[in-house]
C-alpha cells in the first residue's frame, strides 16, 4: 500500500501513520488533552530504562530479535522466535518464560504465506502476567498470517499483548486478487486474563473490488478470543474481515474499549453454543466505514456489533456506551450498525438477557438497513442518551427496529435525539411495553410510518404516538434542522436540547455511572460531566468542544528510574 495514509483518533491524540513501500512511520499531534501520549511516554521510559538495565523489578526479560542478533532495545541476551516457541525454554528457570517474565520483541519479522509466528507454551499468574512487548518499530508482517494466528496464546492465561508506541501486524498481500488465505492476527481462546492493547493491525485483507466475494470474511480477523477478563483495548484494526471475533466460553466480564475498527464487515462478532458470558463492555470503540465489504449479491451483511448464538448459548448483560458509528456504512449489504440477533436459530439472548445501550453517537450513511440498532430477544433494553443521524437521503430506513421475536420484550428510551430518520421506531406485537419520555425527534417522513408498533400505533404524528402507547411524556418533534445539531451530532448551548431531557442520576449507578458523564464519542472527546438539574437529550451533555483547539501542552514533568 505504497503512499498509504491512515488516520485516527485516540483518548487525547490524533494519530497518522505514514505507510510507504519499505516502512511505517509515525508521529503524534496533540489533541483534546496528553494524558495518554503522557502515560505512554513515561511508560517508555520506564520499561526500556529498565529493560536496559536488566532490573524489571526482579521479572526475568526475554529479547527476541528475528535472526538472534542485537537490534533496537535486544542487546544481549538475545533468541530467535524458534527460542520462544520451544516449550523447552518454559519455566521457572532464571533463564526460563514464566509468571512475571517480560518479553521484548525487536525488528522486522517477515514471512510467507500462512506464517505463524509467536506461540505461547504456558501461562503467567494471577499479579505476574507474562508481558509480550512490541519494541518501537517492531514489525510481524507476511505475505498473509496463519488463520491459527500469527501470535497463539491458545489455552494459556495471565497474559498482556503490548504493542507498545507503534507495534504493527499486517499482511503484504492483501488486496483483491492476491494470493490470501485465512489470516488471524492474534489467537486468544480457551485461557482467561487475556490482554491485548496499543497495536496496529492493518490491511489483513483490502477489499479493493465491489464484485469480489472471493474470501470468507469471518476467518480473517485480528483478534479470535474467549476468556473470563479479557481486555482488548487501545488498537487500530482497519482493513480486516472480522476484526473481533469472540468464541466465548462462559466469560465473565469481558471488556472491549478505546480501539479504532475500521473497513471491516463486522466490528466485533459474538456467538457461543451452551455458553454464558456475565457482563460484556463494549465501550469508547470508533467504528467506521464498512462499504468496502459491499458486494453485488449481498455476500457479506455488514455489522459494527454482531451478537447471535446457538444452542442455549447467550449474554447476560451487555453494556454498549460512548462508541461512535460513523463513515460509509455500506451503499448495500448493511444490517445495522448494532445487530443483536432475535428470533431463530441464533439469538443473541434468551428472555432474561439485558442491553443497556447509551451515549452512543451512531450516524447513517444509509437509510434502508434492518435499522441503525436492529435487536430482539431478551428481557429488556435500556436505550438512553443516544443520538442518532440519519446523513443519508431519507427514505424507509428505521433507527431502531425490533421484528421476529418470540418473547415479550419491555423497551425504556429515554435522552435519545434522532435526527433525519424516515422511521424511528419500527416493532412487532412482541414488544410487551414501551416506556419512553424526554426524547426528541427531528421529523423526515419517508415511505413507512415514524412511529410503529404492531398492534399498537402506526402513525407520523408524535401526539398520536404518545395517546397509543401510553408513553414518551417530555418528548419533543421538529421539523428537520431545528434542533441545533450538526452532522456529527453535536449541539450549540442555544439548542433545545440543553433543557429537554430528564435527569437519569437515579439509574446512572454501579456498571452504568459512566452515565454521570456525557459520551467520548468513540474516544475522540473528553466526556463532560452531566449536570445535577436538567440534562440535555442526546449523547452530547454539553456544547461541543471540538473547534475549541488542543490544551496546552503539559511542562516540567520528569521520570526518575531507579
């Protein structure tokens, strides 16, 4: 991808990489606040100052370069990948990878097709995971990555994948046409404690034809996991398949947050057969532009959350807060930006799973999918303080939709703007409630009814809606552009928004206080604290900041090393 430029935005950094034929680069630029850029650095310093002094606070250090020799911060002591992947070399030895050992890779490591390159032979311990860092520069790229993954920490647990500043996974031959297999970045199943951050996983597959349907898109992925307290955070993954795809197991707080996914099919995919996860967090996640999956014959439907099941398999509870949904979602082949699957084979839930799906930001490109959220199953969803904008042409597209389900549902929408969509609400007679108040709805009548409900009303009129279901007292109707928004969704401090919504504190408790803030809209803002009067509707809490420019940048700070 000679000249390539990718572009994303971190928790108080915009980040470009910079790709030509022989090398990434990159740099940073400052924005909205350094507190990560800060952390990040004096973690640098901290780890190869000690790393280089041999004194990782008593943990053995591993260096592995791809010949064996010295290169960037692996000196001495130094082992090829074949050092790493000999069950021989793990232990307790002094010499030996084991509970607290840090492992720093260093250089360029190269491979054809279907190259496997790391796999783990045992596991940490619970306070002394085995750390596996990503030196500055440090590359694994092939002509495609072994579908049973490039690192493999199957069965294994307590472990931390670190790409460090810049860590980089990708294929070489990753276009249309191309000679690619199945490719999976990292593999992660079977283990617990599992945690992947700070890495850069691109161009795995570039999907660069519209009529290319030549690959299956859900085993090419940069993360194939399962776990109790896995954490995958803090990644750029653009250009893949499936970037997450979860196999769970019976998990227990799973969290998902601050990665940029972008050009995928599907964002995170979730299933699981005679399966419980407890508490899954998917959270201050951008996911953009999946139209590069597009294909004639639909080949590939098009999700940023996919969760379904099969066999009794499901989640409990499942939170998805602060994410941004934007790009070009598809100009085919969408199903919705959340897809949490309904009646049928594989629903995501039975009838006691609850979603709790809030300041979110989810803007569509196109108006005919199932829905920007299409959800069925489970006992409750609790969908609060969203906003959503239709930026395409209006036509019959819903924002939320619920069909096919075989359960009594109860829906509870509150704080929720949406903005240009033809149909808000589209349900089917199995939705057993609604209780809805203080949301506003900017009017763009298309082909469908705005407000449907099998059974129950099925009108364009906001007023009639409130008579028939009984619900959405405080709730407030435009026509469009009156309501102060932009297209992103943010909103002036003359809006109407401000002092429309109502006060949530008394909900806004336990796993859903980040409720109290307003949203990071994918981490790309800092969330601003909710007020304790009126709150505004909408996932924006207060004016925007965005055009504000970058704080100053902090001084006088220093990093000791003993």
């Amino acid at each position: 991808m000679g000249g390539a430029t990718y572009k994303w935005r971190e928790r108080g950094i915009v980040k470009v990489f910079i790709q030509n034929t022989t090398s990434i680069e990159s740099f940073e630029i400052a924005s909205f606040g350094l507190r990560r850029l800060v952390l990040m650095t004096l973690t640098a310093v901290l780890l190869f100052g000690l790393a280089a002094a041999d004194t990782f606070a008593q943990a053995r250090n591993i260096y592995i370069t791809p010949d064996g020799g010295g290169t960037g911060n692996c000196t001495s002591n130094t082992h090829p990948p074949s050092w790493f992947n000999s069950s021989s070399n793990w232990g307790s030895g002094a010499a030996q990878i084991g509970p607290g050992t840090i492992v720093l890779i260093c250089g360029s490591f190269t491979g054809g097709a279907n190259t496997q390159f790391f796999v783990f032979q045992g596991s940490g311990a619970s306070g002394q995971p085995i750390s596996f860092v990503f030196d500055a520069n440090a590359s694994i790229k092939a002509t495609y990555v072994s579908g049973d993954g490039a690192i493999k920490t199957n069965g294994m647990s307590y472990i931390s994948i670190d790409g460090g500043s810049n860590g980089l996974i990708q294929n070489t031959a990753n276009k249309t046409g191309q000679n690619h297999g199945n490719s999976t970045a990292i593999s992660a199943l079977g283990g617990h404690d599992i945690e992947v951050k700070n890495l850069h996983i691109l161009d795995l597959y570039d999907k660069t034809s519209y009529s290319d349907n030549a690959v299956d898109q859900s085993q090419i992925r940069c993360v194939n996991f399962s776990g109790t307290n896995t954490s995958i955070h803090d990644n750029v993954m653009l250009n893949t398949g499936w970037c997450l795809n979860q196999n769970y197991t019976n998990d227990l707080s799973v969290q998902i947050y601050n990665n940029d996914i972008g050009f995928m099919d599907h964002g995170i995919a979730c299933a699981g057969a005679n399966y419980v996860v407890t508490n899954e967090y998917i959270h201050d996640n951008h996911f953009h532009d999946m139209v590069t999956w597009d294909t004639p014959d639909d080949s590939y439907h098009h999700d940023g959350i996919h969760c379904y099941n099969g066999s009794g398999g499901k989640i409990q509870n499942l939170f998805i807060y602060n994410n941004l949904f934007d790009g070009i979602e598809g100009n085919c082949c969408v199903t919705a930006w959340i897809f949490l699957e309904g009646a049928g084979p594989t629903p995501w839930t039975d009838s006691t799973g609850t979603a709790y799906i809030y300041n979110n930001v989810i803007i569509g490109s196109l108006d005919d999918p199932s829905g920007q959220i299409d959800v069925g199953q489970g006992a409750a969803y609790l969908i609060y303080n969203n906003t959503f904008i239709m930026a395409g042409t209006p036509n019959n597209g819903s924002a939320i939709r619920s069909q096919y389900n075989s359960n009594s549902i109860k829906f509870s929408f509150k704080n929720n703007v949406f903005v240009g969509f033809p149909q808000i609400y589209s349900f089917d007679s199995h939705i057993s409630s609604v209780t809805a108040s203080n949301n506003a709805y900017d009017i763009a009548p298309g082909g469908n009814s705005i407000f449907e409900w099998s059974g129950h009303s099925s009108t364009n009129a906001l007023a009639t809606w409130q008579s028939n279901c009984n619900c959405d007292s405080g709730s407030i109707s435009a026509p469009g552009g009156q309501f102060g928004t932009d297209r992103s969704g943010n909103i002036s401090a003359s809006s109407t928004l401000m002092s429309a919504g109502v006060n949530l504190s008394s909900v806004a408790i336990g796993t859903m206080s980040p409720l109290l803030r307003d949203t990071s809209a994918g981490n790309t803002r800092t969330p601003s604290t909710r007020p304790t009067g009126t709150w505004a509707i909408g996932a924006y809490g207060t004016q925007s900041t965005a055009s504000a420019g970058p704080p100053p940048a902090p001084s006088g700070l220093r990093a000791t090393v003993n």
